[in-house]
C-alpha cells in the first residue's frame, strides 16, 4: 500500500479498514418481555406498538399474549399471517393492518422470515413508490442496483426465536411467485433499535428450527476461520463466534433443551453481524468453504420444505471438494478448527479432509449432506439454476448469467 505521498508503505493492509454501527440495545434474560419491552417502547417514543408474527407464533405459543400484557395500553394489535420466506403478499397484508391500526412502532416475533418481512413492513409503510420500482433492479446487460431509500422508518423491536443472522440487518429478500427473483430491498434505518433474547420465547422453537437454523450460523462461523487478515475490531469477534457456534452446534443433539445454547447461537449470530459492520466483509475466507449461497437461496426459496439451514448443509462439502485449494495457511486454520489437520498435509489434502469432517459434523447432528436428501426433483435443476441469477448478494451484475446457470446446473449435479 502506499502513503498519501505516494510511497510505499509497510503497514499491513488488515489496518486498512472502515466500520460502521447502529444504535441499538440487547437484552437476553429470563422474562425479557416482561422485563424490558415496555421501556423499550418508551425509549422509542411508541404509543402504538403493532406486533407481527407468524401463525405457527400466534397459535402454538403464549409469546404474543405475553407480549400483549407486556405493552399494556400501548399494544395496538397484532398480525399473525407472516409466511415461510417472508412472501410479499403476506407482507402487503401485515403492511395494510398495520397502517390501520395506526403504529409508530413495530414489534417482531420470530426468526428470519417473520424479521425481513418486518424490515419490508417498514419500507412499504414509509416509502411513498411503488414496491416493483422501490425493489432491486435487474436492467438487461447492466449492473443490478438497489434505489436508495430515504424515507424515515418507524422504529423496530425484534422478539428473536431463532439464532439468526437476520435479527439485526439491513437487507431485505421477499418471496413473489409471480417473478423470476426476490424481491429485494436495502435499507439501514430498518435495523431494530432493540433485541430481546426471551429464554421462554426461544425455547418455544422446535428442536428441528433451531438446529436448521444454527446450521447456518455454524457454516458461517467456519467459513470466517479460514481468514488471516482480520482487522484488529474483527480478530477477537471471529475468533470467539467460532468457540461459540461450534460448542453449541455440537451439544445440541444431546442437550436440546438447554437454553444456554440456543442463547450462546444468537450470540455467534449477533457477533457474525457485528463482525461484517467492522470491516469483516472486506476480507473474507477462502470461497471452498462458503458454501453457494445464490442455490441454497434458490433451493429454499422454491421448496417451503427446504430450509435455509438444509440448503446450506448439502452443499458446503461438495462446494469444497470442487474448489481450488486455498492457500496452505487458510486451508490448515480450517482443518484445526475441525479436528483433522496433519501435519504432513498440503492445501489440497487438508481442504478435503476438512470437507470430510465438514459432512460427518453434519451428519452427527442430523442433518442433509445431499441434495438427493431434500427430496427435490431432479429434474427441477434447470429452474433452480437460473433462479440464482438474480440475487444481489450473490450476483450483483458482475458475472455472466449464462456462465452463472451452468456453474449452478454442475454444482447441483455433484452434490446430487
């Protein structure tokens, strides 16, 4: 790198880095509803607290009803139809009840769909376009773009019952059969201005959801490891995320009951997000093991069946296996991490027996190493494969779509 004279200079590059942050506050405890959510709403100016929710929430569990008892005179009603992949007509339905009731202030409970959908609620409330002109842009043989969104927000409380990553971001993904992609939308000023941790909300969740759920966030975890240019506000995080989402992912099976460990995945999730806010984003892990997130999106999005934990887990191996190896140091940090580095291995050696240990991790814990295991059509692999062309995250305009759909359409094959 070089210094504003323009010589050379010697400092690392991993203290090259921006940040960023968000005002927010969190609180993991026994009655976290009872004990800080009205203080919440009063913090945030609220009068009308409208609460949105899936009906799986509303009807299995006494959480709205404890939250409901919780907001008192504030409590303004409550939506109970949010859908699996957060569906744009159950958003536009969650979004009309919501005005009537007049809320300044919105209050999640549940896991990544019911969260985004309450990040699209917000927009759709605030923002005075068109949600087709509002959402990501796919213009043929152009970069796709997200328009700014520049309204002010209504402040959000998100009730977390899942370790998800999506609990304290910005971005936004809805599920519209009538369209070729997501509806996707960018906007900071929907990150929630707190985050409860309810230990009786959490346990609510069935054992199948957390694990799923707790899939991703160990994947994530793992990929983050094999970094070795962390910046100095990320080297700590990465390394405490991964102690914390491996020793919970691993006990799970046997102690599935523990609250501990469901809090300990929120807080590798919650720490994942922070990372990426401090610059982690910049210098990620080798890609052999991150997975392919625009197919397991598609798998996922396409099949209500499929979740966003067991589109990830029968891929991460077979996408490592694929890869050129990374760099020996990247690969190593990956196999110790697991437990199968040997000391005589090279790169490629030590990225395969990683992805072994990878799939038997998995498999311990109950989850799908093969696509075959999803019980999806193998003749679907077409659609599948150009439905990963249209996401942001993955495909921001940068590859070929064809070359994108034939990638896509082998990944599939190999880890059929």
């Amino acid at each position: 790198m070089t210094n504003r004279a323009g010589a050379q200079s010697d400092v690392p590059e991993r203290y090259t880095f921006s940040a960023r942050g968000s005002p927010w506050r969190l609180h993991s405890a026994e009655q976290a509803i009872e004990r800080y959510l009205e203080d919440e709403a009063v913090r945030a100016g609220a009068q009308r607290a409208f609460v949105i929710c899936s009906k799986s929430i509303a009807g299995r569990t006494n959480t709205v009803e404890r939250i409901r008892e919780a907001l008192g005179k504030r409590f303004a009603g409550v939506y109970d139809g949010i859908e699996i992949d957060s569906t744009f007509r159950s958003v536009q339905a969650a979004t009309q009840a919501a005005r009537e009731a007049g809320a300044d202030l919105l209050v999640s409970v549940g896991g990544g769909s019911v969260i985004v959908a309450v990040r699209a609620v917000d927009i759709f409330l605030c923002e005075q376009g068109d949600p087709f002109e509002l959402m990501t842009q796919y213009p043929e043989g152009k970069p796709a773009y997200s328009p700014r969104l520049l309204a002010p927000k209504l402040p959000i409380i998100n009730v977390v019952t899942t370790p998800t990553g999506a609990m304290n971001r910005a971005g936004t993904g809805l599920k519209n059969d009538d369209l070729d992609q997501r509806m996707e939308y960018f906007d900071p000023k929907t990150r929630p201005v707190a985050l409860l941790w309810d230990f009786e909300a959490l346990m609510a969740s069935p054992y199948e959801l957390i694990r799923s759920t707790a899939t991703t966030t160990f994947a994530g975890a793992l990929t983050s490891v094999a970094t070795t240019e962390h910046n100095p506000l990320v080297e700590g995080d990465r390394e405490q995320i991964f102690r914390l989402a491996k020793r919970a992912y691993e006990r799970l099976p046997e102690a599935p009951d523990d609250v501990g460990l469901r809090v300990d995945l929120c807080a590798a999730a919650f720490l994942g997000n922070r990372a990426d806010d401090d610059g982690a984003t910049r210098r990620r892990g080798s890609s052999a093991f991150s997975g392919n997130y625009a197919v397991s999106t598609a798998l996922h999005v396409r099949y209500p069946h499929v979740w966003q934990g067991e589109s990830t887990s029968v891929f991460t191996a077979a996408v490592a296996r694929r890869s050129e190896p990374p760099p020996l140091e990247e690969a190593r940090r990956i196999a110790e991490a697991l437990g199968v580095w040997r000391e005589e291995m090279d790169a490629r050696a030590a990225t395969l027996a990683a992805a072994d240990g990878i799939e038997a991790l998995y498999r311990r814990v109950g989850m799908p190493t093969r696509v075959r295991d999803l019980n999806v059509p193998r003749e679907d692999f077409a659609l599948i494969a150009r439905e990963t062309v249209k996401n942001f995250n993955f495909n921001p305009g940068s590859r070929s779509a064809d070359d994108q759909v034939q990638a896509s359409l082998e990944l599939l094959e190999a880890a059929w």
